[in-house]
C-alpha cells in the first residue's frame, strides 16, 4: 500500500519540522498544504523533503484538506491519512488508525479523543465536540463520539467517492455525512492528543457556531425528507387541528376566532413550504447525483 500523510498548515513553523521528521518512519509520501502562512512553514516543509502545495492566500481548513484530497489522488496514494500541523497529535497514534484500512475492516478511521478518556480536553471544547457529534450521529449510520477528530486515515475509495466543498472546520462533518450516505464504513481508534500551550487559534464560540451550522447545512442537503419532509408533515398535522378548532369555534359562536385562524393558516403554511423544499431539494439532490 501506499500510504500519503497529509497536514493542512498555517503558521506551523515551529512544529512542522519534527511532525515531518518523525512521520518518515511511516512513508516518505508527506503533503504539506500551506494554507497561505507568514512564516516559514512553506521553506520547512519543502526543505524537509515534503511535498509542498501553496495557497496564495488563506483559505480555511476545509480548502487545505480539500487541496490535500487532490494531491492524494494525484500521487495515486492507497490511503491518506491527515493530522494537524500544531503538534498535538502522537504521530504513534498514525500507526494505529492504518490498521483498520489495511485489514480492509474501514474505509474512514476517526482517531477519537473521547472513547478511553485519556486525552485532556479542554471542558469547552469537550461540550462544543460533542454537540456537533450528536447533530452529526442523527443523519449516520455509524454513532461516533469525536466528530470534529483531526487524526483521520482514509481508504482510496473515499479519495475517488467523496467531493468536499466547506472551506472550514465543517469539512470534518461533511466528509462523514457524505461518506455515511455512499455507505461507506467509519469506525474509530482511541488516541491521545495533548492540549499543552496554546489549544487553538480560532475564537471557540465562533469556531463551533460555524461547524455547528455547517454541519447542519449538509445533513439538510443529504436528507431533504427528513430534514424538511417530517417537520413539514407535523406543521400540517398541527395547521389541521387549529383549523377544526377554528370551524367549532366559528360553529358554537358565529364567528372566527382571529388567534385560531391565524395559528392554523400560519402552521399550515409553513408545512406546506417546507413539503415544497423537501420535495424540490430531494429532487435536485438526485438529479446531479445521476448527473
């Protein structure tokens, strides 16, 4: 097999060099995508012996992980794995998430900092990662417990099947929404990551909100009919019982009662525009999957 190891970075100069290093003991396929740094993380890598690709300016680390997709198949790689550049993942733990892809027992492998406890992680983070975990398990079919997972190896049939299109933090959750509606199979791998110094460069509310609605944005584009079809079937349901509400109350008094009439017009409304959604977006869904 050959194996690709992929690290989106920005701004990495001070970690990226010993990441390089000591993932030569797996493959000397190395991509570095140097999402548009003002440091030297770009002369690191290349000097290093990584394959370096650059964007002009930064993109987010949806487009890095995209770009990293696509150098992957160029170099007709068997299996990518990612990991991110700032240091905090145990290049042992690469090791250990390539074993269920080389069994073929996985197309995705998710390192998970949550299945044995071990990694300590910051409280906030914890609670924000497992509501974007949550909303995620909804719509798969594989229940996880770290959606948002930076640590991932993915199978050739992922790199050919899935297009990515979020150029943020909501990549994370698109990969798998996507990969769970081609059927493909996700398991997860205990691995530790160390939080020492500075955790993260992004603000935390804005950050998850992001990723949160990301997150909800696919699920709607996957699963239309749930997403629209049900609440819309349930507007109705509830638009009909205020309507027979307001015909007993127009029949024992002789006349309309302005907050009924207003409730049932207006829930029957909104499931009727939410029918119509679910309907038109199932089927554009469908027609540009057939192409």
């Amino acid at each position: 097999m050959k194996i690709t190891v992929g690290i989106p970075a920005f701004n990495e100069e001070k970690n990226i060099a010993s990441i390089i290093s000591r993932l030569k003991d797996f493959t000397d396929s190395i991509i570095v995508c140097d999402d548009g740094s003002s440091d030297m993380t770009a002369k690191i890598a290349e000097d290093m012996g990584a394959i370096l690709v650059k964007h002009p300016k930064n993109l987010g680390y949806g487009a890095a992980i995209r770009t990293i997709f696509l150098k992957a198949k160029d170099l007709e790689s068997d299996v990518l794995v990612t990991l991110d550049g700032d240091g905090q993942h145990q290049i042992m733990d690469v090791e250990k998430i390539l074993k269920p892809i080389e069994k073929n027992q996985a197309d995705i492998v998710i390192g998970s900092r949550f299945l044995d406890k071990k990694s300590d992680v910051p409280k906030y983070r914890e609670f924000g990662i497992n509501v974007i975990t949550k909303v995620t398990n909804v719509t798969i079919k594989n229940k996880l417990t770290d959606a948002q997972s930076g640590l991932r190896a993915y199978s050739k049939k992922v790199l050919y099947e899935i297009n990515l299109s979020d150029l943020g933090m909501g990549v994370s959750t698109e990969i798998l929404i996507k990969a769970s509606s081609k059927g493909l199979k996700i398991v997860e791998i205990p691995i530790t990551i160390s939080y020492a110094g500075e955790t993260s460069t992004h603000n935390p509310v804005s950050h998850g909100t992001s990723v949160l609605f990301s997150t909800i944005k696919y699920i709607s584009i996957e699963h239309p009919i749930k997403f629209y079809g049900i609440p819309g079937f349930i507007c109705l349901i509830v638009g009909f019982f205020f309507t027979y509400l307001a015909v007993q109350y127009y029949t024992e008094f002789g006349k309309l009662s302005t907050n009924l009439t207003i409730l049932s017009a207006g829930t029957i409304l909104v499931g009727i525009m939410l029918a119509i959604t679910a309907v038109l977006l199932y089927s554009l869904v469908s027609v540009v999957r057939e192409k």
